[in-house]
C-alpha cells in the first residue's frame, strides 16, 4: 500500500532539478553557473572615480531567492517542471 500521496502520482531523486536544467539548458548551464563568480568578481575591480563602491552582499541576497527556491522543491519528492514557475 502506498503510504504517501505524492508516491501516487511518482517521485523522483533530489536531483531531478538540476538533470533537467543540464538537458534543457545546456549551452546556457556555463553562463548561470559562472554569474555568481562573475559578479563577485565584479565587486572585486574597484570602482572608477565618482562611482560609490558596490554594497557588499548585494549580490548574493539576489541570488539566493534562486538557489533556496531550487533547494526546497529538490527536497519535494514528487516534482514536475511546472512547480517551478
């Protein structure tokens, strides 16, 4: 007997997610993995004169919506590509 409803319907591994981001993604997968090194290092060049200097962990605080969204439907055991937008 089933003991979960989401066995109903099909589980899937933690890292379903991420198997389809490389499958559908895959010429974009090395720009959104290199856009948080890309922005720290940004934040690294010091500013040119007359700019202010960038707030530290701005970038981070943006990216981390992402990264949290992904972390907690990963953890979901039935997944569907749609719960994600």
């Amino acid at each position: 007997p089933l003991t979960q409803g989401s066995q109903l319907y099909g589980v899937e591994p933690w890292h379903f997610y991420l198997r389809n981001l490389c499958l559908n993604l895959n010429l974009a997968l090395p720009a959104l993995l290199l856009a948080p090194l890309l922005l720290l290092a940004g934040r690294l060049v010091p500013a040119a004169a007359g700019e202010p200097p960038p707030r530290p962990g701005r970038a981070a605080v943006l990216l981390s919506g992402g990264y949290l969204w992904l972390a907690f439907y990963s953890a979901i055991p039935h997944k569907e590509e749609r719960f994600l937008f």
